[in-house]
C-alpha cells in the first residue's frame, strides 16, 4: 500500500512522513520512504522552473515509487505526483498527456493525506522558495487537482490544523486502506 502526504511546500510533509514511517515500524510494518524529488533536481525548481525540470521531478517520483514498492508493504510519500503536477501546472497548464498519467497513477494510492499551510512553517531552508502567495498557488492548485483527478478514485484524508502523525493513524480511512494488508496493531 501507498500513502502520500501531499501539500505545498514548508508546510509540515516531510516531518509528517517521517513519523508515520517511524509508527508504522514500530508497529512490525516493512516501510519504505520515498522522498521528495526537486531537492535533487539538477533543473531549477519554484518559480523558476521549467517543463523539463518538472517532468524530471515527476518522472523520477514516479521511479522510486516502484522502486519502493518491491522493498516494502507500506511505501510513505513525501508527495505525490499529483502535487508535482500541481507545480508544473501553476506554470504551464495543464498538459492532457499528463492528465491522463494523474488519472492512471492517482489508483495506485492507498491514501492521499492533504497538509494544509501552516503559516509559521514557511520557513528559508535555501531550497524551497519562501514566498506566501507562491505557496498559497500551489496549495489552491492542488487541491483543484485532488478534487479534479483523486475524488472517486483514491481515499483521501484532509488533515486540519493542528496535527500529527495519530491523526493519520486513527483516521477511518487510513485503516480501511490498510485493512487490505497482514494483520496491523494500533
């Protein structure tokens, strides 16, 4: 099973995955973390990127999902492809061959956990662009996509303000979508 928390940048995704990575070991899970990819682009990233470096990004987020997958039966996402699309979309639309990709892929997810801003997170980190407006764009541009592609096709939960890792791990529906693998203690 995949989870993917999913959500603008600087706002508490990368911590979050972590820590579910951390309880689900705990708990005797084999668990796989897949992490952010435009840390590692070779392209620029923000506002400053381009298709190529988007594409990049999704395609390798893309690689190490499967790659993942062989290793565990739980792969943590540090986001989704839909969330990279939602970047490549703030810039250049939306592209129908990649439609198509999202509405393909979207399926593959156990669980798309939604992390909204929190305001004091945006924080300079020398990678990700610190820029409220830019970071709101990105969070309005995905939850167009979640609505759009995920609804109907994936469950999601919506996290609020505050949270925390228990919030996914007691969350219906994250134990319906884990309820398909071995046997899991809370």
């Amino acid at each position: 099973m995949k989870v993917a928390i999913i959500g603008s940048h600087g706002c508490g995704k990368t911590a979050l995955a972590f820590s579910l990575c951390t309880e689900l070991q705990k708990r005797g899970r084999r668990v796989e973390l897949v992490v952010e990819m435009a840390r590692h682009s070779p392209f620029p990233i923000n506002e400053a990127t381009s298709a190529d470096g988007q594409l990049w990004i999704l395609h390798r987020h893309i690689v190490a999902e499967l790659e993942a997958s062989t290793r565990a039966d739980v792969v943590v996402c540090d986001r989704s492809v839909l969330d990279n699309y939602a970047y490549y979309c703030h810039k250049f639309g939306r592209q129908p061959y990649l439609d198509s990709l999202m509405n393909a892929w979207i399926g593959t997810y156990g669980l798309l956990v939604t992390v909204p801003i929190v305001d004091e997170w945006l924080i300079n980190d020398g990678v990700r662009s610190i820029d409220r407006q830019f970071q709101r764009q990105i969070h309005d541009r995905i939850e167009d996509l979640v609505d759009e592609v995920a609804v109907g096709h994936t469950r999601i939960l919506r996290l609020s303000y505050p949270f925390d890792v228990f919030s996914i791990l007691s969350a219906d529906s994250f134990r319906t979508a884990i309820s398909g693998q071995t046997e899991f203690v809370f």
